[in-house]
C-alpha cells in the first residue's frame, strides 16, 4: 500500500515520536498506572486528534490507510496512546457524517486540535453485545430530553467533555432500533462519572461507569436532525472503531514480533542463538507470516472504507484476524522471552495484557462474527 508523500511523512513522525518519546518511558508510565499527560499534548501538537476531520473544520483529514498505520504505530509504543484517540476518532466521523452544520461548526474545529476530547457510551452494565436492550432513556420534555441510565466501560471518560451517547428515544418503539438515538452530551448537571473500573492492561488511561439521573441536555443534542437513526450511525460509527481496534492489535502484535526477532538473536544456549534452534525458528517464522497477513487485511479493508462501500464485513474481518493474531503473538513472544517474558522489567508481558482487550473490545469476537457470517451469505461470498 502506497501512501502518497505528506501521508508517509505523518506515519514517519509518529514512529519518530514513539521511538524517541513513548519507548523510554512506557514501562515505568504503565507500572504506575499514570495519566500520559505529557505525550496526549505532544499527540495533540502532531495533529493526531484531527486526522480525521477535513477542513473546513480542521486541518484536513489524512486517508483511511494512513489513519490505520498512525495507530498501529502509537499501538507499537503503548496501546493506551492508541486507545486514547480511537473513540474520539469515531465521535469526529459521526459528527462529520450525520451532524447538523451548527454541530459540525460548535465540536469539530476544537476536536481537532485535541483542546476537546470525545468518547462514545454505548456498552451498559446489563450488556455490550446486546445493544438494542439498552435501558437508557432520554426523553423529550419542551425543548430539552432529560436522560436516565447508565453506562459502563467508558473509556477517556474523565479528560472527554463530549459523549456520543447512544440511547433509547422511543423505548416502546418496535423494532426496538428503530427507537435509539445519538445525543451529544456535554458535562451537565444529573451526569456524573461513578467509578474508574481496575483493569489487566490498558494502563495510564481511564475506562469509568457514567450515570444519568435526570441530566438535561437541550433538543439540539440529538446527532442530526432525527430520532431513531442512532443505531445505523452508530454501526457506520463501528467500521471506523473496528479498524482502529483492528490497527492496534496489529500495532501490539509488531512490537511482540520485534522485540522477540531481537531477542532470538541477543540470547544463546547450547552455543547457538536461540533462533537456530528449529523450535524457535519456527515460532518466529509463524509469528512473521500472521503478522504480516493480519496488516495485509486492515490495508485492504481500510483501503476499501475509502472507496466509500458499506464494510462492516471487511472491518470485522480485520478486527477479528488481527486481534486473534495479536493474542497469538504476544503469546509466542513471552515463550521466546523464556523467563524473561514474565518479568515486568521487559515489555512482552504487556503486549501479553493488552492484546485480549482487542477481542473484546468495539464488539467481541463473537459478534464479528455474527457479522462475518451475515454479510457472507447476503453478499454470496467474498466477491472474489
Ligand atoms: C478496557 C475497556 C474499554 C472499553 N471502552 C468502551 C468504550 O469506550 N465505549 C463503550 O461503549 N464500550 C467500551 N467497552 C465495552 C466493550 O465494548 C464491551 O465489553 C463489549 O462490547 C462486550 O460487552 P459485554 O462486556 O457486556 O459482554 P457481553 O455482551 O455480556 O458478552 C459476554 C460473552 O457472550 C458473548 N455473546 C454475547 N452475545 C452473543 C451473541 N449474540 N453471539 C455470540 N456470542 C455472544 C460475547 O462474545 C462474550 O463472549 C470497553 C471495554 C473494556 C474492557
């Protein structure tokens, strides 16, 4: 894949960026579990916040290709930093997509400078997979809704001042779709952020509980000009999340990869480097033939997202095989660590706790799937 030239420069920074800025410190940033204060403003110098969103309301947006590999190299110094602009990613494409031209105008030119952050509430205690049996509500009372309810697993919560809150606008309506809505919610009275939820990865970055109790936002929160289209939104929403997803796990996947290819060569026994013995030899062949498979598939998926095509198939491929993948690899790369990858003075056993967060993370697996299987029998194959 063939970026042209500005677009293969902004790939190059961000991979100066991560070498010389994210490599030196993310070990000790992830075991303190601190907010990366530092390089989220060095992102947001890069521009990294608005590489979606085109002028006039930003600095212009860069290609679905290219916004795949940025994250894949953020994901190659820490997947936090990854995780930290994918949801807003997908809040600027909502709005960029089926905004109002005020909501396009009040939210994008600040979101993309990064001045203000975006995350999106779709997961609730009662479930994530299931999102039509959502339970939360807004409803329209004279020229505001007033919202209820609760949502869980919020990543960014605390630094985002705007939530794409998917929610139930008609909860009566059937099918039950057909009643969701988005609202733009900003911080207002009645919304609070409950509790910061422990987790095995994904360090340095928030993932909270949010509650609703009577939390008034005015009619012009609704994304667009309609009720009951939150739900296609938001699912031309989750193309974008599950490439970026698809991006990090592959991100993840290269620094397992890497770091155990130079390992194989530092570390020797029986007189030989260990990549001579067949046993990891083989690993290593394995580990360099699925990566460079899984990449292949987010290239040609996120190309296709460009061409403007429906690729829920395509983007749930990816995040499938590329999230597996990362699993695999981060797993080969502590046995090639040998002892080593179990120590948390090396970073193979964080690849190790970040990788499954892409299995389930924008959907699971299994709902990929779903999907997968779906679009296979509607569009009667691959269309090969
Ligand atoms: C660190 C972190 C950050 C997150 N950030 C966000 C965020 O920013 N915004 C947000 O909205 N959400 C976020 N999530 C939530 C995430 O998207 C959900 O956890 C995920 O969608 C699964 O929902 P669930 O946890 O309720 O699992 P469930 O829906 O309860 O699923 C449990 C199991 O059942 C399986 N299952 C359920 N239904 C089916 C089915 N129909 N077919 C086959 N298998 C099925 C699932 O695959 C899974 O194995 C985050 C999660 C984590 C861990």
């Amino acid at each position: 894949m063939v970026l042209a030239a500005e677009e293969e420069a902004i790939v190059r920074t961000v991979r100066e960026f991560v070498d010389k800025q994210v490599k030196p410190v993310v070990r000790e940033l992830e075991h303190a579990n601190t907010y990366p204060e530092d390089l989220i403003e060095t992102m947001k110098e890069i521009g990294i916040f608005g590489l979606s969103i085109p002028e006039p309301y930003g600095f212009g947006a860069v290609s679905m290709p290219c916004y795949v590999q940025v994250a894949e190299e953020l994901a190659r110094g820490w997947m936090s930093l990854a995780g930290a602009m994918g949801g807003h990613t997908v809040v600027s494409k909502l709005i960029l997509l089926f905004g109002t031209e005020d909501q396009k105008q009040t939210y994008l030119p600040r979101m993309a400078t990064g001045e203000l952050r975006a995350t999106m509430a779709l997961t609730e205690p009662g479930g994530g997979s299931d999102l039509q049996a959502m339970r939360t509500v807004a409803r329209r009372d004279g020229d505001d809704y007033v919202i209820d309810g609760a949502k869980t697993w919020i990543s960014n919560a605390r630094r985002s001042d705007l939530v794409a809150l998917l929610c139930k606008t008609d909860p009566d309506a059937t099918p039950a779709h057909t009643g969701v809505s988005i609202l733009l919610v900003e911080k207002v009275p009645g919304f609070t952020i409950s509790k910061d939820l422990p987790k095995l990865g994904y360090k340095g970055v928030e993932a909270c509980e949010l509650n609703f109790a009577g939390a008034r936002v005015p009619a012009g929160a609704l994304l667009g000009a309609d009720e009951g289209k939150g739900f296609a939104q938001m699912m031309k929403g989750l193309e974008v999340g599950r490439l970026q997803v698809a991006a990090r796990a592959t991100g993840v996947a290269r620094a397992a990869f890497e770091d155990a290819l130079r390992y194989a060569q530092d570390r020797e026994s029986f007189g030989k480097q260990i990549w001579e013995h067949q046993a990891v030899g083989n690993m290593l062949a394995d580990m360099g033939t699925k990566l460079a498979a899984a990449r292949a598939l987010l290239l040609s998926a996120a190309e296709k997202f460009d061409s403007g095509e429906r690729v829920d198939m395509e983007a749930g491929m990816a995040k499938l095989f590329c999230s597996e993948t990362a699993m695999q690899i981060a797993l080969d790369a502590v046995r090639v660590h040998g002892g080593y990858g179990y120590s948390t003075e090396y970073d193979v056993e964080r690849y190790f706790r970040d990788a499954p967060l892409m299995i389930v993370g924008e959907g699971t697996n299994e709902i990929q799937k779903g999907v997968i299987a779906k679009q296979l029998v509607k569009r009667g194959g691959l269309g090969i």
